[in-house]
C-alpha cells in the first residue's frame, strides 16, 4: 500500500481501530463502542449487519 499526502499536524494516537488527534477523542471512540448503541450512537452498522459483535480487548461482553 502506497499511501501519500501532507503531513498531518500534531501527534495521532492509536488503540486497537481507532487513530485519534487528541487522546480524549480516543477515549470518546473506546467508550462510544463499549457502550455498543450500534442503532442510534456514535457508530452505525449497515442495514442486516447486526449479528455479529467484535468487542474492544478485554471488553466483557453481556
């Protein structure tokens, strides 16, 4: 993969699938998909994409 561009300004954090800017927006993105609203929060899933769950590491899931 050959990827390009300018260079972004200031750090990128990452953990597991997310890359954030500020750490408090990783936070945000790790607690937004423990809290699993899939329907009506702050990540979607396609429609008929429901059946299948891959929790954050470590995450227990009910």
């Amino acid at each position: 993969m050959l990827l390009g561009g300018e260079t972004l300004n200031g750090p990128r954090y990452i953990s597991w699938n997310f890359v954030a800017s500020s750490r408090e927006k990783l936070a945000a993105a790790k607690q937004a998909w423990m809290e699993g609203d899939f329907e009506h929060g702050r990540f979607k899933l396609p429609p008929g994409d429901d059946e299948e769950f891959i929790p954050f590491p470590g995450q227990q899931r009910n």
